[in-house]
C-alpha cells in the first residue's frame, strides 16, 4: 500500500482517468483500461452497460468490489477502497454515458 505524502494528492481525476494512491483507470483508445494493485484490465466501452459496487460481509476484510456490467455479464470486477468507491464508480458512468 502507498503512503500519502504531502506531494501526493489523494486522488487526480480528469476527463479520461481518475488515480489515486499507485491505481489509475483511464479512457484510451475507446477502452476502459485498468492498472495497478486493484486490477489490470481492458474492456471496450461500448460493451459497458453500468457500473455498481457491492460489499461481501463473509470475506474477512470488508472491502467494497467494484463491478463492470454489460450485456447482463459482470465482464470486470475491481476491489477499491471505500474512500474512492462512490467517486470511482460516478467517474465511470460519466465515461461509459
């Protein structure tokens, strides 16, 4: 895990990614790319229907899941901390519309 420092801000998010700590989701060539310690991925936009996150009480730590829906499938599926959830998953759906 990273530590902040007084450099490092808690999030950096523009039209086509949002960063924070070493993970960055970011829009590029119309994929939905993914990097870092939540997840490597790429997934075409247009296949992204919706974006939700759920928690999972029986794992022994609770951490939110960030999943990537289309077509009925969950095609991606990344575990991000609470903090960021809800901005993470406002930032994609702004994206993906």
């Amino acid at each position: 895990m990273a530590m902040f420092t007084d450099e490092q801000p808690e999030a950096i998010v523009t039209e086509s990614s949002y960063s924070w700590k070493k993970n960055c989701v970011k829009v590029e060539d119309g994929y939905l790319k993914s990097t870092g310690m939540v997840t490597n991925t790429r997934i075409p936009v247009k296949h992204i229907d919706t974006v939700v996150y759920s928690y999972n009480p029986k794992k022994p730590a609770i951490v939110p899941v960030l999943k990537i829906i289309g077509k009925g499938t969950v095609l991606c599926e990344m575990e991000v901390s609470t903090e960021h959830i809800e901005a993470v998953q406002d930032w994609m759906l702004r994206v993906v519309e």
